[in-house]
C-alpha cells in the first residue's frame, strides 16, 4: 500500500470523502487520490517520492509556476510580521490602488477570502444597487458553492453525480433562472419574460467547469448589448480567467466591459483570497459607506496580499509571459489535437490561451449539454494511464488543464508523447 493510500484510509475516517474539496477526489477514477508533498516550477511531488509534470496549477493561480522564489521570499516576509491582525494594513491599500490603476474596469474593490465569497457579494451589491432580484446565470457555469448559485452548476457536481445540492433551500434558488451558454436568444428571452426584475446576468466569459468552452464570437459582446438594454448589471467572474488570459483577464481579451467582476486564488499567488470589485457607482454602495453589508475578519489578510501583490506586479512588468503562453498553449493543445486526428479519435480538443480540454465526445462542445455527451469511463483510463507516465490532471473529466510560464517544450512534448502512446494502444 502506498503512504497516498494508508493517507487515505486515515482521511476517509475524519474528513467527508476523505478530501476538503471535493474536486481532489478520485471516486470517479476508482483511486485514492494523490497526496502531494511538494511542488517547484511545472513539478509536483507526491509523498511516495513520484514526480509529475503538473496540469492543475491549483486550479489556475499558479501562473507563474509553484514556488516561485520572489513570492515565496514576499511570504516569509511578510510573516515575521506577524500572520493575522484582524486590522488595516498598508499593503491592502497598495493591493487595491494597483489593480485598479492598472485594469481599466476596477474602479474600485473589496478583497475577500475566496471566490465564493467574491460572487455572493458581487451578487449582493447588484441586487442593492438595481432594487431587483433576479440572476441570470448558465447551465455548466460554476460560480462558487452559495446557495444561490448552485444550479445547473458544472464541474465538482457534474463529476459527483450530483445535479445541484442537498440543503439548498427552495427559496435560495427561486430567483436564480439558468440560460444556455454560447446562445444569447436564452438569455433574451429570459429578460423578456422578467422585464424590470432582472438584476444581473453572471458568466464565466470562458466556460472552464464543464471543461474548457470559450465564447462563440459575439456572445459576450452580446450579454453587454442585452445588458445594457434591459438596465441590468454584468458581472464576469474571472475566477479562473482573471490575469491569465490577459492581464486585465477575459475583458480585456475579448474587449468587453462588464459592470462588476470577481476574483479569485490567482490575485493571492494560490492563497486563500477573492476579490469583488467594478464600477465606482456600484461598489460605493458596500458598507461601510453604503446599504450593502458585507465583511470578512480575514479580507485583505497580509499574508496572502504580499504574495498576490507579487505575483501581480511580475505579470505587469513581463507582459511576454502572456505571449509565451498563448504560444505553449498552440503547442501544447494544438499537437494534441493533431494527434487525435491522426488516429482518428473521436474526442475533441478545446482550448484558449493556457486553458484546454480533452472531451471524449464526438460532438462539438460550445455548451452543458454538449459537454454532457463526454464519455466519462472512457476519460477515467486515459487518466489513469497519464498518471502512470507521470502526467498530473485534474481527476475530472469537466475540469480544465492550466499551463504555466515554467512549462516549457519538454514538459509539453512528454506530455503529448505519453498521449500518443495511449491513443495508439488502444486505437
């Protein structure tokens, strides 16, 4: 037995599933999952001494690699300060001031202590300021585990088998109405329906939790337009897209301007931490000054804003690390679509920038339903045979895969041979 394994055994007996996420499962593998003792650049190393090249990038932050030394020496720093003080600090001021000098539609914002929390504030804050209740939101999109946002929710209860959530009450999710991603008739006709009672429409700008779904053209310059016409607000949760797509996120990329916009690990380097933040008129509405009431004794924490503010500031100054990785992900994602249609797989490779997806599914997927038809049975061998060759994926069919600047090409051509390797086995 492994010590992942004899680590599992213990866990099982304490901790629900054995994990405090349930995205770090490996029920739908058939394993244990694997416990993790350390990580450096594109490497991840689990107690039994095994090394993979790292694909999950916990979840997303870790942009520029694990263990990057200027933010870890920003850590140890900060913390022979002191860990917590419960009080303002200077560098939650020089957090915020750098964000918004510097991403045009962040006039101001409210650190917070994870993504979740960001969207049920960002929520919150729409709803004061348009007087209205209802939330448009899509089906495969997950916006954190509130109450409210547990519909049609994507990936961890796409995976698990569960569709929304035991303990949510009725009346938590009776204004939140569910549209189909990539179709703006949906959406349309939704606002139709509820004329004046619509208080935002919420979207991940690229679906990435029902696997990798970049927009269609058109879709996020078309919620702006419905939006706009209806008076309701936008709000992009930049969970995973925000500073890794651009370094204004998906706005900037795709060049729409959403009224509110959430954050989240990725402004902490990995740590425990979210933002809310957008138009000035709207925010100015959170207390202390506003009607808006919403805190946190951990917001801003010291820690977590010296090493997102590191990380942050790196980015700013070395824009080419966007280029270098909109390159490795042409690379990376697009050889292994080669080597899908070379041996005539009937998967599909989806991708943008740094995020893909891998889709055991003949059908396109641009939405939900599309990336239901994925085979799940089928995706959980090709793991398993990718973790075997030392490839460390998320243990989920509907999770994305995440580069970093420390990927380079021999990570990236291990990783596609290892591919090919399986797809000629069982061609």
């Amino acid at each position: 037995m492994t010590k992942s394994e004899q680590l599992f055994e213990r866990a099982v007996k304490c901790i629900p599933g054995g994990v405090n996420s349930p995205v770090r499962a490996y029920g739908a593998i058939g394993e244990a999952p694997r416990f993790i003792d350390r990580a450096d650049g594109c490497r991840i190393y689990d107690v039994d001494g095994k090394e993979y090249i790292d694909y999950i990038d916990s979840w997303g932050p870790m942009i520029l690699g694990h263990n990057r030394p200027e933010i870890r020496e920003a850590v140890v720093k900060a913390c022979e300060k002191g860990l917590s003080f419960g009080c303002a600090t200077e560098i939650e001021v020089e957090m915020a001031e750098f964000i918004c000098e510097n991403i045009p539609h962040v006039e101001m914002i409210r650190m917070v202590n994870s993504g979740t929390e960001a969207v049920m504030s960002a929520i919150r804050v729409a709803r004061g300021y348009t007087g209205r209740n209802k939330i448009i939101k899509f089906a495969g999109c997950y916006h954190g585990h509130s109450d409210a946002m547990l519909v049609s929710a994507g990936s961890g209860v796409m995976t698990s088998g569960v569709p929304d959530s035991a303990g949510v009450p009725e009346g938590c999710t009776r204004d939140t109405m569910t549209a189909i991603y990539n179709d703006l008739s949906s959406v349309e006709r939704l606002m139709e329906e509820n004329e004046g009672k619509v208080a935002a429409v919420i979207v991940e700008p690229v679906g990435a939790n029902m696997g990798v779904v970049p927009p269609a053209p058109g879709f996020l310059s078309g919620l702006r337009s419905l939006c706009d016409k209806y008076q309701s607000l936008l709000i992009f949760d930049e969970v995973i897209t925000g500073f890794r797509l651009a370094f204004g996120g998906a706005a900037q990329y795709f060049k729409v301007r959403p009224d509110l916009v959430t954050y989240g690990k990725i402004i902490g380097a990995g740590m425990p931490v979210g933002a809310y933040g957008g138009r000035k008129d709207i925010m100015s509405l959170v207390a202390p000054v506003g009607k808006v009431y919403q805190a946190g004794t951990l917001s801003g924490n010291p820690i977590a804003m010296a090493a997102g503010l590191t990380q942050l500031k790196i980015l700013n100054e070395q824009p080419q690390v966007y280029t270098q990785l909109e390159k490795a992900g042409e690379e990376l994602y697009g050889g292994m679509e080669k080597i899908l249609e070379k041996y005539q797989v009937p998967c599909q490779m989806n991708w943008i920038g740094s995020l893909g997806s891998l889709f055991f599914t003949k059908t396109k997927v641009e939405n939900y339903e599309t990336a239901k038809t994925s085979d799940t049975a089928a995706f959980a061998e090709y793991f398993k045979y990718m973790l075997s060759c030392g490839i460390h994926l998320a243990p989920s069919q509907f999770e994305a895969m995440f580069l970093s600047a420390a990927h380079g090409k021999a990570e990236i051509q291990e990783t596609q041979k290892a591919m090919e390797d399986y797809f000629k086995a069982t061609k």
